[in-house]
C-alpha cells in the first residue's frame, strides 16, 4: 500500500479541477493508495462523498505567490502527519527540501511560452508580464527541487527538459467518456434556448474561459471572413462558454480587447457568449454543435480536445506540437494568429462532408487512447520506484 499526500489547492479551475476531478475517484477504485489531499474549503465539499480519501482543508484562499510561500512552511509539518511515503505537488511548484520524495505536477505552458511574453507586453499589461517572469523562476526551481518532473505531453516534456536542463516524464491526462456523459441533467434554459434560436446555422464551440493564450482575438477576427465565405449557403453561430468582461472570468486577464472587438461584430456576426457551463452538463453542448475550434498559442494538454473528439465533433485547432500530439489525424490546423487561415480551416470542413466525417471517426478512436487509468498507474509506478530507492538507500 502506498501512502501519498497531493497538495491540491492550486488545482482550483480549468485544467487542474478536471485533474482532481478524474484522479481521486481512480484512486479510491484502485484501492491501492491511501491518499491524503490537502484542498482549499469550496473544493473539500465537492469531493466529500469520495471515500477512503482523507482530507486537509487550507485556512483559506490564498493567491498563488502567497499561497507558495505559505505552504514552504506548513506543508511539512502535515506531510509528516499525514505518514505519506510521496508527495505529489499538482500545481506547477513544488516544495523545497520536501520530508518525503516528491513528484512534481507541471502543466502550465506560459512559463515557457515566448507568444505570450509577446502577447501581454504589447497588451501593455506589466502585472501579468512581471507575475508570470516570478512564477516562471519559481517554475523552473521547482523542477530542480522535485524529484520527478511529470508533464502531460510528450511536446511540453521536452518544452520543460530544454527550458529546465532537467529530465522530464511525459505522462497524457486521461479522459472516462463514460464517466463524462453520465449525468443526465440537462443543459441551462438559457443555453438550450440560444441552441435552439442556431438550430439551422453552423454551429461553432469553444470552450474556455477567457484568457490571452486561448486566442479568443483571433477566432473573433475569424467570423466576418466565415459570414462572406459561406454567405447565401449558411449562417455561422460561435458559442463561447464565458462571458468577455474581466468580473466573469478567473485570473487577472483584461477582456477590454476582446470585449471591444466583440462589440464591433455585434449585428454583423452571430456570436454567443453562454458562461460557465456546469461541468455535468458540457457533453450536452459539444453534441449540440458542429465543429470544435481551439485557436490557442499556448497549451499542455488541453482537455476539452480530447471532450470533443469522443464527442465526435470535427476539430479545427491551432497548429501546435501538443495539438498535433493530441489529435493527431483527427484535426485540421493553422497557424495560430491567422484569423484568415481559421475561416479556410472550417470553411473546408464544412464544405467537404469526407473529411469532415473522417476527422469525427478518428476523433472518436483517438479519445479512447486517453485513460485516467492508466495515467494514476503509471503516477503509482514513478511514486513506488521513489519509495524503492529511498528504501534500498536505507
């Protein structure tokens, strides 16, 4: 039996929820592990119906640097009580001078991400450049604190080794389509009566909060081209799963941009901006739409890809290593910031029912090669092979 304490809070939205959301429900099932999660009070009470799970709430919420710095100190000591034997840091830090062996969780690509320096600088916005230049160090040492770096993609794996100079292991998120579809509620009133009103349009979806690197600018800029390609044939309906001002959206990204720029199409473009939508509920809406579009600079895995594709939507992305690592054939790309190349992209899927159908056949066998199985046994393989060495060092 292996003990380990995952130190959670920074896994609080987007891609690290959905982590937590899929690993300690495979833990439990194992039965291999006993685990202790130390989470911040919001998420504790998400979680409280898993058993054999023991967990640790923060004093509170606190924000990354701080809670970084705070966690040096107290972390420690519950290591210690917890009687873990690994400790897995699942928010891109990790803690110097861990009491145990400890992998390290590094998934955020901004920290490597040359587009978005460029990006934020030419925003003007010095608070997000100056944050992420700390946290980037703070990103960096932790890697040469860890023990084990784990990397959800073979391409940000070797992102991290050549940024790093250290070694680190690629091991894919996974994906349970079952798990995924089973909740039967349906979509919000709202949502459903905006699906309905695009009922006999081509129906777009991009599902992300906003932020800088998902690009949103570029697909916006995308649309007018869109309406004149396909105009008198078929009207285009994009829907996004946020709302573009800064008070609906996590983090410090300023929507000015966008919001503008969305103001501009407005009564030229039929775009939807939907909110969050409850996590349960989401396969309602990729099933609803038509074509799946990322126009995103920068990513480690991204998982609404691997939701679109067992969802059968056609994928039109970006054309980044970790895309190309994800979708493989599944995908048609284009270069990142070329609204116009975006258009041609959907316009040759919509227009070729081949290639759109043979980009949702081998979506769908694409997604099930990612397991979350298979991803916590291999977590369980490296966090044994620590346990061995520290043992057999004794």
């Amino acid at each position: 039996m292996i003990r380990l304490f995952i130190n959670g809070p920074a896994a609080s939205a987007g891609g690290g929820l959905t982590y937590l959301r899929n690993v300690l429900p495979q833990l439990v099932r194992r039965g291999d592990a006993e685990t202790t999660v130390l989470l911040n009070p919001a998420l504790r009470r998400e979680f409280s119906e898993l058993r054999n799970i023991s967990f640790v709430e923060t004093p509170g919420s606190f924000k990354a640097l701080r809670r970084f710095f705070h966690e040096q100190t107290a972390l420690p000591q519950l290591i210690r009580r917890s009687g873990a034997q690994v400790l897995i840091s699942a928010g891109n830090f990790a803690l110097w001078q861990s009491p145990v062996p400890q992998i390290l969780l590094s998934r955020n690509s901004l920290y490597t991400s040359g587009d978005f320096v460029r990006d934020v600088r030419a925003r003007g916005d010095h608070a997000i450049w100056v944050d992420t230049l700390i946290k980037g160090w703070l990103a960096r040492q932790s890697i040469s604190w860890a023990d084990i770096t784990v990397a959800p993609s073979e391409a940000f794996a070797r992102e991290l080794s050549s940024w790093s100079g250290r070694e680190v292991v690629a091991i894919h998120h996974g994906f349970d389509a079952d798990a995924f579809t089973s909740d039967a509620t349906p979509l919000p009133a709202e949502v459903q009566a905006h699906l309905e009103d695009g009922e006999d349009a081509l129906r777009l979806l991009f599902v992300s909060h906003y932020n800088y690197y998902r690009n949103f600018e570029t697909l916006l800029r995308a649309m007018p081209l869109l309406n004149r390609r396909l105009k008198g044939r078929r009207r285009v309906k994009l829907y996004l799963t946020c709302r573009l001002n800064s008070r609906d959206n996590p983090g410090s990204y300023k929507t000015e941009a966008a919001s503008s720029l969305l103001s501009d199409l407005r009564g030229k473009c039929d775009i939807v901006e939907m909110g969050s939508i409850p996590y349960r509920s989401l396969h309602h809406l990729y099933r609803a739409c038509h074509i799946y579009v990322t126009p995103a600079y920068a990513e480690s895995f991204a998982h609404p890809l691997v939701e679109a594709m067992s969802s059968g939507l056609p994928v039109v992305a970006s054309d980044l290593a970790v895309h190309r690592e994800i979708c493989g054939s599944a995908a048609v790309y284009f270069p990142p910031f070329s609204a116009e190349e975006l258009a041609n992209a959907v316009v040759r899927v919509y227009e070729d029912q081949g290639v759109a159908t043979k980009l949702s056949q081998a979506g769908r066998l694409r997604a099930k090669d990612f397991s979350w199985e298979e991803h916590v046994g291999r977590l369980l393989t490296l966090a044994a092979g620590l346990i061995h060495t520290v043992t057999g060092a004794g």
